[in-house]
C-alpha cells in the first residue's frame, strides 16, 4: 500500500501535471497565470482546456460533469450533465465545450438568498475557480464553481473568499513594496484545518431520531463512564475505526488532499483529521470534500460519521482548527519571524496588523464562527470561551513588552533584542509553548484558530480574517508610504499599535472564570450565543470594511445577516419539534409500558400474599408516575414557548425568543427525560443510551 500511495495521490485530479502533459504548450503557460493570478480565461483558451479535461475523465470512465459550488447551506451542491452530444446519425459524441466549463445556470430559488433574489432574478450562475483543480468524484466531472445571481451578487460561500483573497494580496503586496522586496508578486494566505469528528455504529445511530434528523442527541442521560478518565485521547485506534481511516485517507488522497495526521480525540468515539495546509481557497474545498467523504466512507463501514459541534451532552464537543498564514509566491512565510532585520520587521508589521485586526473586528470573528450548534461548544469547558483574544506565549510577549516599553530585552540564553533595529531573539521562533485554552492562539510560524464548529465551512472565517487583516494593512500602509523615513514610522506605527491593542492578548487560561471578568475590564465582547453575536453583522464599521475591500456588498451582507438569523431559528425549530415527537412517541408510552409493568408486579404480588413487600415497585411507581406527569407539563410548556414565536414579526426578536424561551424549555424537559432514564428498565427505553452510542464501535 505505502509504495502506492506516490501513483494514487491526485489521480483523480486535473492537476498542473497532467495540464501540462495534456495541453498545447501555450494553452498550459495561460492556465499557470490564470491559476495563480486568478484571471479569467478566454474562449478559445477555454475550448482547449475543456476538451482536454473531458478527454483525461472519459478515460477514467466519467461520462458526466458538474459545476460543484458551495451554497450558504454550508455544504455543496452539485447538478449532473452528462456529456452526451447527439451526432445526428442515432449515434452520440462525448463532448464538453469552454462555455459549459466556464459557466453553469442551475436554478437558484431553492438555495438560501437572505432576500437577495427577490429583487433579481431566480436564475443563478456558477463561474468555474480555476485557482482550484478540477476533479473526480463518483464518476462525475467536478468544476469548482462560484455561485452568484443574476445581479452579480454572492449567493456562496467561495465568492467572498475569493474576493478577499485579491483584497489580501494587494493590501499584503504594499507593506511588500514598501520592504524594498521587488521579487514578491503574489501572497496568499494559506490554511491547515484541523477536523473533528464522532464515529458511531449504524445501527445504533439509525435508532436515535434525535441524531437522524437533528445530528444531535436531544436526550440522554449521562453514561457510567466518559471521557473521565481520558484513556480515548491519542488511545490505540480501534480496527474499525482504523480500516475506516484507512479506506477515507485513500479516496482522500486520490483527490490531491493532503490528509496527513489522524488520532483519538478526548472524547469516547472522537477523533481527530489533520491535513498539509495550503492555499485558503484549496483548503477550503478540500476540507468540504473531507467531510463529505468522511461521512460516505463511514456509511461503507456500517459506521456514521457525526458531524455536528456537540453530539453528546456531557463529552466533548467537535471543533475545527483552522491553522492561518501568510505566505509568498517565493515560499516566505511572513508569520516567521526570520532571522534579519528586514525580516523582522516584516514579520512585526505583519503581526501587528494581525493584533489590530482581531481587537478591532472581535465582533466579526465571533460571527465568524456563529452557528446554533456551536453555541454548545463555545463557553463550555472545552472550547476556547466566546471571549475573542489573542495568545502569543510567553516569548513574544516580552518582544512585545520590550518594544513597547523601549527597553531593550535580554531573552533567556541572553540573546539580545535590539529595540528599533528589531533583532528579535531567536529563540521565541521554536518555542513551542501550547496554550490549548486560547481561541487564537500564536503556534511559531502560524496563528491557530480554534473557535471554529466542526460541521460549517471554513469560508466564512477565512474571509473575515483575510478582510481584516487586509484592511490593517492598508492602514499602515496608508502611513507608511507617505512617511518620510521609512523604517522610523514603521518602528513608530508596531510600538503604537502594540500599546493600543495589547488588551486583545492574554497568555493565560481561557477556561478560568477569572479571565472573565478580566476581559470585562479590558472592555472585550463576550457575546455567547449566535444570538447576541448577529446585529454584528450589521454595525457600519464592518459593512465599511467589507464593502471598501470588495468582499461583500452591504446587499450581500444583509442577505447573509438574514441567512444566519433564519438558519438558527430552523435549526432550533426542527430540535424542539424532534423532541416532542420523541417525547410523545417513545418516552411516554415506554415509561408507562414500564410503569404498567411495575403496577401488575404489585397486583400479583398482593394477590399470592399482603405479606409481600412491595415497597420498590411501589416506589418506582410513584416515582415514575410523578415524572411522568412532570414531563408532559414540561412538554406542553415547550409546545406553547413554539406557539408564541408566532406573535413576532421581527427575526431578530424572534431568534432572541427561540434562545430565551424555546432552548430553556427544551433544556428542562430534556432533564425530565434523563432522569427517567435512569430508573427505567433497559428493557423499556425506547432507544439506545449514551453508553451505546458511546461505546458502539469495536
Ligand atoms: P497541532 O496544532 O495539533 O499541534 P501542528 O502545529 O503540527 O499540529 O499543525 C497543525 C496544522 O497546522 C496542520 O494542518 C498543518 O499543516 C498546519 N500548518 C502548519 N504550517 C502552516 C502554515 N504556514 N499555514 C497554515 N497552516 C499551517
Ligand atoms: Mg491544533
């Protein structure tokens, strides 16, 4: 296997080398510029690259294409043609023209719009990325596509991303420039994404339909034993799981994804998938192909791959790391400290921009990672809290003290830091000082975001960061290139911005109850639920940012403003329905099937002999009799905390009730629930525990 894996990588990709094995010379030098400069390519280019693409996938017997995007739905969408072309004899030729390739129409009235349809047409159009390769999935021909109305609005998730990626390149090319570096042409930010996810039996899952319809368990009381012991984290993989990983890391790397580490998570049935990073946009359909995969190579298991940021109650939840930096067509890293001044200088402004950025727009980032199901997560003792802010360890924070205090700093092994020449030691470049707690955390060459939920597209984030940052940079730049004497006020500009914005950084541990009150002080945002986070969205200072650098338009912002409020109140909606279904259908009738048990027992008890103590059942019995009635109060008080949603117009207002009312009453009737669970008779749950799912896989 290990020697296969050289010819299996990308083979199923239209990737540089086969371009360049399969087109005119000239035809691949324009594809090179297209691809890395992101241009649009002409027809007759077009025509070329398309017959040879059809060519390389009939070969491997794909006899249909399709543009593949990624509507706000969080996931992809894909509508199959197949390349058929009557020949006008009863015969058919294999045909696939630069038009088809560069542009699709699917419909798009069935795809979230946040009201941006309404004033245009429902059409949509998909225009083909040629920054990310095309490739091959279930027989079928796969264009990365944008998708966008007829009004040239963004109905995706990839058009922002790209679009700050152009942002991000000009405003990163200026401070380029203004470093004297005449080489650069080109930077990127680049994207390794840590994926989290559950594994759990089919069959255990199929009877829980809190998982099939919601993806995650609405009730369950808690198991024995969790992840207490902490004997899952990086534990020997079971064989299941192995030869499932195994299976996944093929097709994975069939499909040029660099899947590279792969563990136990913390939690019973969790684990963990890291790829190589790459370029934000390549990561970005890459990892939408992971979970995707993810979730089909599990099916062939006869396992199911959850998904969803908090599964289980009690455990914890999935996240995403989204590893972020910056990086030049000439292979610098720009998060890197160096090792000359010029390089370290680069490396501060640069820091600097990023500080500025996250203090500044905690609100966006915040939002960023916003989702009904994250809000779980986020908070909870196992996540980075809701509080933005930024850990740059131990090391760099006493570059940073030093810079701002003006005195130089002689590090550990007594290496010096020159102030306003920025020699900066180098020894903070290695440490590796992990501090797991921190939402955005400093890793030596990268920051580590760790907000992200593990079912949502890491466009959104890596928009927003690369829009930030890219507006930072402007700013300096803005300073810098009328400054008389350039290294001065760069010098000038990172010693004020480190003092302005030294609030956002805190080493210590998030999870402290401390910190918040700490953060509270320094006047940071702790927005805790997707609730309090979405007016955000539309604050005048971000739609000024987002619309100055051409990410979003302010139509656009509104519409995903819209999605975003839309999206949790349906989410939250299917929840409380799924419980009540499951309250009336299952957990009812099985407690009384139970309770009834319980009443005979004692009936025939008595009648053999009065003398025949009864006292358990009977305690059972009333017991359960009393829960029983507790929980159908409980679920009626759910059913009428529905109806009254109803009363408001107000999306806002009506988010707002869903968080303070509806989840209250789910969570109190859910409690009920478990604390049935406990005393009723294996025999008479209605569905499988959370040992089973749990602890479901061999
Ligand atoms: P961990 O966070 O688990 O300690 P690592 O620090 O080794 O693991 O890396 C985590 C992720 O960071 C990997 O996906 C890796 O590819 C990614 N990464 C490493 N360097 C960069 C970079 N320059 N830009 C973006 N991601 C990076
Ligand atoms: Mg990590």
């Amino acid at each position: 296997m290990e020697n296969k894996v050289p010819d299996l990588f990308g083979s199923m990709v239209f990737h540089e080398h086969v371009m360049k094995e399969r087109l005119p010379k000239s035809t691949y030098k324009t594809m090179c510029k297209v691809m890395q400069e992101g241009k649009r390519l002409d027809k007759e280019v077009a025509d070329i690259v398309a017959n040879a693409m059809k060519d390389w996938a009939v070969e491997k017997g794909v006899t249909h294409f399709t543009h593949w995007f990624q509507p706000m739905t969080g996931i992809t969408a894909e509508k199959h043609d197949s390349f058929i072309a009557p020949a006008g004899d009863g015969q058919v030729i294999m045909e696939f023209s630069g038009k088809e390739l560069i542009q699709g129409e699917p419909d798009a009235s069935s795809f979230p719009n946040g009201g941006l349809r309404a004033t245009f047409e429902a059409r949509g159009y998909t225009a083909w990325d040629p920054t990310s390769f095309a490739f091959i999935k279930d027989d079928t021909l796969c264009i990365p596509t944008a998708f966008y109305s007829y009004g040239g609005q963004a109905l995706d998730k990839k058009t922002p991303l790209l679009r700050s990626m152009e942002a991000f390149n000009k405003q990163a090319m200026r401070i380029i420039r203004l470093l004297g570096d005449t080489e650069t042409s080109r930077v990127n930010t680049t994207v390794g994404s840590e994926q989290e996810y559950f594994l759990i039996d089919k069959d255990v899952y199929l009877k829980r339909k809190d998982l099939v319809y919601c993806g995650r368990t609405l009730y369950g009381a808690k198991p024995p034993k969790g992840q207490e012991l902490d004997d899952h984290y990086f534990g020997a993989i079971k064989p299941r799981v192995k030869a499932f990983m195994h299976d996944l890391n093929e097709e994975l790397w069939k499909l040029g994804i660099l899947a590279k580490t792969e563990h136990n998570e913390v939690a019973p049935a969790q684990h963990e998938l890291a790829p190589v990073f790459t370029t934000v946009n390549i990561a970005c359909d890459h990892n939408q192909v992971t979970m995707e995969l993810m979730k089909k190579v599990a099916d062939r298991h006869g396992l199911v791959c959850l998904l969803h940021e908090k599964p289980f109650d009690g455990v914890n939840g999935s996240g995403k790391h989204n590893n972020w930096s910056i990086s030049t067509d000439k292979g610098a890293n720009l998060l890197e400290p160096g090792d000359s001044p010029a390089e370290n200088t680069r490396f501060l402004l640069f820091l600097v921009a990023l500080i500025k950025a996250v203090d500044e727009y905690q609100d966006m980032l915040r939002l960023s990672v916003a989702s009904a199901g994250n809000d779980h997560r986020l908070g909870a003792n196992e996540a980075p809290p809701a509080i933005v802010s930024m850990f740059v360890g131990e090391d760099l924070q006493a570059v940073l003290d030093s810079i701002e205090s003006g005195v130089e700093y002689a590090g550990k092994d007594r290496e010096m830091m020159k102030v306003g020449v920025h020699v900066l030691p180098r020894f903070f470049k290695d440490t590796t000082d992990r501090n797991r707690t921190s939402p955005f955390a400093f890793t030596g060459n990268k920051f580590e975001f760790r907000m992200l939920g593990s079912a949502v597209s890491i466009a959104c984030p890596n928009f927003i960061l690369n829009t930030i940052v890219a507006e930072e940079l402007s700013l300096l730049a803005d300073e810098l290139e009328t400054a008389e004497d350039f290294t001065t006020a760069a010098n000038e500009l990172i010693r004020k911005t480190v003092i302005e914005h030294k609030r956002i950084i805190f080493n210590g541990n998030n999870y402290a109850d401390e910190w918040v009150v700490e953060a509270e002080k320094r006047g940071l945002l702790n927005l805790k639920t997707t609730v309090d986070v979405m007016p955000y969205y539309l604050k005048e200072k971000n739609i000024a940012t987002f619309t100055k650098h051409r990410v979003l338009t302010k139509e656009e912002i509104h519409s995903r403003y819209e999605i975003l409020v839309e999206n949790y109140i349906k989410v939250i909606h299917i929840e409380a329905l799924t419980m009540l279904e499951i309250a009336k259908k299952n957990i009812l009738p099985g407690v009384s099937a139970y309770v009834k048990e319980l009443a005979e027992t004692i009936t025939l008890k008595k009648q053999i002999s009065s003398a025949i103590n009864c006292r358990s059942e009977e305690g059972l019995l009333i017991s359960l009799s009393d829960m029983c009635a507790d929980f159908v109060d409980k679920q009626k008080a759910l059913e009428e905390a529905l109806a009254m949603a109803k009363n408001f117009q107000d999306e806002q207002i009506v988010a707002e009730h869903y968080k303070d009312a509806v989840i209250p009453a789910m969570v109190a009737l859910r409690a009920v629930a478990d604390a049935m669970e406990e005393q009723v008779s294996e025999k008479y749950w209605p569905f499988p525990t959370y040992g089973e799912l749990l602890f479901s896989v061999s």
